[in-house]
C-alpha cells in the first residue's frame, strides 16, 4: 500500500496496490501495518469483508446479526476446530460469490424474516436434502423449532434405518421413536420386522412436518412450506 494523501497523522488516505482501493487511516496504522484491505481474507481465511452498502457494525460499534451470520457460517465450513465438535459439516462449503460479505448481506436484507419468539437459523438442506453447499438458491431461514425437526447432531454410526434401534433378548426386537422437539421423542412402539418399524417412524415423522409446516403456514415463505409438505423421510435420514 502506499500514501495517496496526507493532511495530519490521523487523516491519512492510503491505496492498496491490490485492487487500488483507498482506506481512510492514521499514520501509525499505515506505518505498523494494521491497515486491512476490504479485500484480505480476513475471516477463515476465505471472507472478505468488499465494498459496499453494507457496513459490519451499527452505530455503537456492535456486530450487526447479518455479519454475524455471515462469520458464523464461514466458520461451520472452514473451521476445523468447528468440524471438531460438529462433524456434519466436514465437506461443507460456501458459494464463492458469498465469500464477499457485500454480496452475502444483500440476499440477508431481501430474504431474512422474523417471526415473535423464534430464534431463526440460515439453512441449507432443508430445501435441498443433503446439500453441502451455502447458496442463494439453496439457502433458507427458519425458525428454530423447524430446524430442529431436520437437524442431525452427529453422523450416523449404525446401518439401522433413521429412528430404529434393536431391542436385544425381545421377540418384538425392533423399537421406533420420533423426535417432534428438541429433546423431546415419542415413543412408537416395538415391532418383530425392521421394514414395519421403519414405515411407522416414517409416517409419524412426516405427518408432524406437515403439521408443524401448517402451523407455519403464515408465516414462512412458500418454497419453505411446499418443501416440509412434501418432504419424504428416508431410512438415512
């Protein structure tokens, strides 16, 4: 970077050679070298804060919930020590147009929602099972207790189908139950085939999506409920 303009050690206007764009500064920042580029990688190692309309923090200097968004799911796909506790998201990745903050909080600002004691949540598989990848198109916020229904805590460690465990000693070997809420199950029932354990589980779960769903009817966006009515639950779910 050099100095472009220089009217007194804190009013300092300093250019960087990548990408030439001008940084208003002091002296001593350009001197130590703590003066960031829009365009460094500043956040792991693949975001990058651009230039914009849309600024990190409010009037107070607080992190604005979008930015926070934004990091938060930067770090889900590219923080290892993240990956750590939440193996789920080992392979997931980011849109590259998103990897430029600018460009997230525009799609933030025309597709975020709230709704009265709900705590929402940017998903990206709900509306395209098993997608490892944040994306406009694919992207989507939802409550929490929507999110709850279709998240997985860990990956699967046993070939059972999604909601079936075995009952060792018993006739009747094969137990299903059914998350409806965070920490919350239901208990289905003992069954002597797997296949009839699974079908139960299956039909419970997606008539509480579509019950859930037309609670919210009113309230989330279409693509949102047509996706939870129509969903399918699946043996790896």
């Amino acid at each position: 970077m050099e100095i472009m303009d220089y009217t007194g050690v804190n009013d300092v206007m300093v250019r960087f050679f990548n990408g030439g764009h001008i940084v208003h500064t002091s002296y001593r920042n350009f001197k130590v070298g703590s003066v960031k580029s829009p365009y460094d990688k500043t956040v792991e190692g693949i975001g990058y804060w651009g230039v914009g309309e849309y600024s990190l923090t409010d009037e107070k200097g607080e992190m604005l919930p979008r930015y926070y968004t934004w990091k938060s799911m930067l770090s889900r796909c590219y923080n290892e020590k993240y990956h750590k506790r939440r193996p789920t998201y080992i392979d997931c990745i980011v849109y590259e147009e998103w990897h430029n903050y600018q460009n997230f909080a525009k799609w933030y600002e025309e597709n975020y929602y709230e709704i009265d004691g709900s705590v929402m949540h940017l998903d990206k598989d709900i509306l395209v099972k098993g997608n490892k990848i944040y994306s406009p198109e694919k992207c989507v916020f939802v409550p929490s207790r929507i999110n709850d229904i279709f998240t997985k805590s860990r990956p699967k460690i046993s070939d059972l189908p999604v909601g079936i465990t075995i009952n060792k000693g018993a006739k009747n070997k094969y137990l299903a139950q059914c998350s409806t809420e965070k920490n919350k199950s239901s208990f289905l029932g003992h069954f002597l085939t797997l296949e009839e354990a699974f079908n139960t589980y299956k039909t419970f779960k997606e008539k509480h999506i579509k019950r859930v769903a037309d609670e919210y009817k009113d309230k989330i966006p279409q693509v949102l409920y047509e996706t939870m009515y129509n969903y399918e639950v699946e043996p790896t779910d």
